[in-house]
C-alpha cells in the first residue's frame, strides 16, 4: 500500500491558521490519525513527519491479526498483546 495514500493536508482549522498535515489509517473499524502543524515544523518538515508516521502505522498494522469473528478476534488481541516480540 502506498504510504502517502492516506496523508493529506488540512488547510482551514481554527486552531491550526497555517492548517497541517495529517497522517491516516483505519484500523479494527477505528480512525487513527496524527497530526502535524506547519506552524511548528514548517511545511515541508510537517509533511514529511506525517510520510514516516503513515510508514509507522502500515508496519504497525502489518502486526495486528486480521480476524473477523468478534470472539476470535478478542483473543486474537489478547492474545498478540502478552506475546513478546521478536
């Protein structure tokens, strides 16, 4: 999947005035996302933390069983979440 699929730039928010980019994935049914201003970073530094967070939650979501039964899935979770890693 290409890691620039889901950055995008927010230029319109009140708390934001120089707007920022975002980072995106949607993982277990959820959003996640990160934010960077371009009023901290500057543009270009902003866009590119957001490329290597979107890496980030690609390698994260590489790691996470895909399972579709809501009971297997829990223990699935659970089970991920107490195995060592490595």
């Amino acid at each position: 999947m290409n890691p620039l699929y889901a950055i995008r730039r927010i230029l319109h928010s009140p708390s934001q005035p120089q707007g920022f980019w975002q980072a995106k994935i949607k993982l277990q049914g959820k959003c996640r996302t990160k934010n960077f201003s371009v009023l901290l970073h500057g543009n270009q530094k902003a866009f590119e933390l957001a490329v290597a967070t979107r890496k980030v939650m690609l390698e994260e979501a590489e790691k996470l069983p895909y399972v579709y039964d809501p009971v297997a899935k829990r223990a699935a979770l659970k089970q991920a979440a107490i195995t060592p890693a490595g």
